[in-house]
C-alpha cells in the first residue's frame, strides 16, 4: 500500500512538473512573437545576442542542476543529511556563479567586443546579475524534486516566466512607443531575468521556511562533490543547454563574419535579427519533445535500476520513434511553408531558405535529447559530454568559414552539421543497442509520407498563392498557413496509419492524436 501511495506521488509529481514546464518553454517561445513585432529586427538582434547567456544561465538554475541535485538528494536517506548536502551544493555553486558574474560585469568590454557591438556592454552587464540567485534557486529546487515535492519547482517556474515575459513585453511596448534606443531597451529588458528570478527565489523560500534547516556538514566531501556537479550536472545543463550553446557561438561570429564579406554594420545586425527568428522556430518545435522525454525520465530510471530490461527497451524505443517522426514531420511542414511563417509571425519573408535549414536541428536537437535520456536514466554522463564538446567545438571551427562561403545560411548548415556530429559521436560512443532504436522500415515509409506531405501542401500553397485572393500578403499568409497546417498533419497521420508506422504503443503516447486513435482502433503491429 505505501508503495502504491509513493508511485502515484510520483506519477502526480511528474506530471505537474512536465506541465508546469511545457508552459514555461511555451511561453519562453511565444513571447518573442510579438516582441520582435515591437521593436524590430534591430531590437530582436539587440535582445537575442545576449539572450543565449541568460538562456544557459536558466538551464542550470531551472532543469539540468535540480535534476542532477533531486538524484543526490534521493540516494540520501537521512534527512539532516539531504539539508546538508545542499548547504555543500549552493557553496560550490556560490563559487561557480559568483565566477561567471565576475566575467560576465569586468569583462563586459571584451565580450561586446568580440561579438563587434560595443555599445552591448550594459546588456551583458544586465543579464549576469542572474548568476548570483542560481545556486539557491537550483539547490532548493533540487532538494524538493528529491523529496518528491515538484511544487516548488512548478510553481515558482511559471511565475518566473510570466513575470519576465510580462516585463519584457512591457518594456518592448515602452520602448516602441517612445522610440526608446534599442540597446536601452536591451539593458531594460535582460533585467527581466533577476527580477522573475528573485519572485522565483521568494516562492521557493517560502517553502524551505517550513524545514528545520541545520548548520552544513561534512565539508571533506567537498571535493568529490564538486567532481560530481561538473561532470554529471555538467553533462545535464550541456544537454538541455545545447541549441543555446550553439547561438552563442553565433553571438560571438556571425555579425563579424557578415562584416568580413562586405556587409555594414547596421545591415550585419538586420540580417542576423532576421537570422535570430530560427531561434524561436526551433524552441517552438523542441517544446513537444522537450515534454516528452521530461515525462518518460522516472519510468525509464526505474525500469533501470529494477533490471526491467525489456519494458526498458519498450520506453526507449517508443520515445525515440515517436519523437523522430514528430520532429521530422515538424521540420518538414516548416520548410514548406516557411513563406507564409515567417511573413505571418514576423511581418515579412525574408531569409525563407535560411531559417528553413537552421529548423532541421529541431530533428537532431530532439534525437540528442532523447538518446541522453536513454542514457542518463542509466547514469551514463561522459559519452554525453564528450559528444556535445566535439560538436559545439565544431560548430567554432567552421562556423566563419561557412559565413565566408555560403552567406548567412553558412552559419545554419554549421548549427545542423554540428547537431548531427554531436548525435553520431554519442551513437558511436556508447553501445550498439542505441542503433536498436532506429527503424529502417519506420523511415523508409515516413519518407514516402513526408513526400507526399510536402507536394500536397507546397501545391495548395501555391495554388492559393497564384489565386491572389487576398491583397495583404500578411493575410494571405494567414489564410494559408491555417488551410495547410491542418492539411499537413491530416496527411501525415493518416499516412502513418495506412502504413502502420507505429505500433499501438507508439500511437497512445501521441498527445490528442491517441485519443483518437483509442476511439478508432488502430493497427497493433509491433514493428
């Protein structure tokens, strides 16, 4: 009975903090939206050149520490020493994060500098008072979800991204109404990130208020714990900081490489704005799968550390097919009407191809998220790490000479190259089994499906294009994109149900989709 009563605190737990962050992630993506309508491709291009420093800096502080501290906390049976095992976190953390805002305020300069926009200096400096709330905000987050308490975390997560997102739209409707210089309102808003994470800090308090809190111990574990929290939390905030990490890199070459070729500064800067929307794209894109394998983590963990070996495999490769037919249909309706997205979110279609390509990393972004799953659940970090520095070190290499060669777009086939490289060292690093999860058959008949998806929706588009039934290109992008979105998923299901591309496993995980599927009946075939 008191296991029966833990599990459905689990599942209860892991499903509040699955939604909780699903609409974090959403709202994350969504507002930026109208943000970018606000303030313009200057505005976008002031915002998202430091955004990847903020975004790094909440993967630590909202996903990839509290999760790498909730597994020390549940191997440690004695309540005062979880207290205390914290109090030894948030010291090594303090070191850390206190580092990284020394860098981030006294080397301002430096980094403005090498991204070649001097005037980003009070920006960075902004955004790095954020680093000093991380080591309590992940610590006692952490603490909670090790507890098997996901309240702390949940709530303190939404209200933290509805506060910042309510701040920086405000500022953008300030700064757009008053023609406020675009890096002030950079500055103005990057300061949203201390503000909501101090109201997180307040919510999370408010229940370390309710435990008896001894004084820290054990201070010879300090090391090995610091051991600990580099590599295996290393790894974790590596993994669900990877798309940031590429940006960065953009950050720091993409505008300077653009003035190498010829380009001016100011037209540089509007073309990586316009750049910068692939960004929100792919995040949009990566929400579904982001949810997904957030869900599926304490069933594989347990089927692992129970010996489960075959409702492992089944877990496993459910969440790999499922989530790689997903992202590639994704990324395949995305490149189709790219015309219409782009103008309808954005107000206008430029750099259609570019961003069309920068969206395939949705595919290998949610293939690395769930082999690290797979892998994580089996406490396997160094592939991990290993896999992710290779490719992020590519993506430094090649991404001026791709600029250099290709244009812009050179910089979105270096981020898909490097996302690629990362998955294949991962694959070829770890065992054979991973290759298990792929299924020839599954991808050879989604091929023949997306095929047909793209032909069907590209010749509607076009059709309602030629027709020049609306005047307002905005508009006619709408009327499209809500005739062939629906379109497109209607034929991908119901292709994939013809050829019975999932099993009925397979079809049940699929949100809404599986609802349904149950009222239908479906194919039960275990391919």
């Amino acid at each position: 009975m008191k296991n029966k009563s833990k599990r459905k605190q689990v599942l209860a737990g892991t499903l509040l903090l699955t939604v909780a962050s699903f609409i974090a992630k959403l709202l994350s993506a969504v507002y930026r939206i109208p943000f970018q309508n606000m303030v313009g491709n200057i505005g976008f291009y002031v915002y998202q050149q430091i955004y990847p420093i903020y975004g790094i800096g909440m993967t630590f502080a909202l996903t990839g520490l509290p999760v790498f501290i909730s597994k020390l906390v549940a191997d440690t049976p004695d309540p005062n020493d979880q207290i205390a095992l914290v109090h030894r976190i948030q010291a090594v953390l303090r070191v850390i994060c206190g580092f990284i805002f020394c860098i981030l305020q006294f080397g301002a300069g430096i980094m403005s500098h090498a991204m070649a926009d001097d005037r980003l200096l009070p920006v960075i400096r902004a955004v790095s008072w954020m680093f000093l709330l991380i080591p309590f905000l992940s610590s006692w987050r952490g603490y909670f979800q090790g507890k098997l308490d996901m309240k702390p975390t949940a709530y303190s997560q939404v209200v933290e991204q509805v506060i910042r997102v309510t701040v920086i739209l405000a500022v953008a409707f300030w700064a757009a109404r008053s023609l406020v210089n675009p890096y002030k309102m950079g500055t103005i808003a990057m300061l949203s990130a201390p503000i909501a994470g101090l109201a997180a800090l307040m919510i999370v308090r408010s229940w370390v208020k309710k435990a008896d809190i001894p004084r820290p111990s054990k201070p010879d574990q300090t090391a090995h714990l610091l051991h600990r929290v580099l590599l295996e939390g290393g790894t974790i905030c590596l993994v669900t900081a990877v798309m940031l990490l590429l940006q960065l890199v953009d950050s720091f070459t993409l505008v300077s490489g653009l003035r190498d070729i010829g380009y001016s500064l100011a037209h540089a800067q509007n073309l990586k704005g316009i750049y910068d929307r692939s960004q929100t794209l792919v995040q949009m894109g990566l929400v579904v799968s982001t949810a997904s394998v957030t869900a599926v983590m304490p069933s594989l963990a347990v089927a692992n550390k129970k010996r489960q070996d075959v409702t492992f495999g089944h877990i496993a490769t459910t969440s790999f097919r499922v989530n790689f037919a997903l992202s590639l249909a994704m990324s395949v309706g995305l490149f189709v009407i790219m015309p219409q997205i782009n103008t309808l979110l954005f107000s206008s279609g430029e750099l259609n191809l570019t961003i069309s390509v920068y969206c395939l990393s949705i595919v290998f972004a949610s293939m690395l998220f769930v082999v690290n799953t797979i892998l994580q659940s089996q406490n396997i970090y160094t592939p991990v790490m290993a896999a992710i520095i290779i490719g992020f070190l590519f993506k430094i290499l090649t991404n001026r000479l791709a600029v250099d060669q290709f244009g812009i777009i050179g910089s979105s086939y270096s981020t898909v190259a490097s996302l690629a490289i990362m998955l294949l060292v991962l694959i070829a690093m770890t065992s054979h089994e991973l290759l298990k999860l792929f299924s020839g058959q599954q991808f050879g008949k989604l091929i023949l499906i997306l095929i047909v998806m793209a032909a069907s929706v590209w010749l509607v588009a076009t059709g309602i294009n030629l027709a020049d039934l609306v005047e307002n290109s905005r508009l006619e992008s709408f009327v499209i994109t809500v005739i062939c979105v629906p379109l497109g998923m209607g034929i991908f299901f119901i292709g994939c149900k013809w050829l019975n591309v999932f099993t009925l496993r397979e079809w049940l995980t699929i949100p809404m989709v599986s609802r349904f599927i149950k009222i239908k009946g479906a194919n039960s075939n275990e391919n």
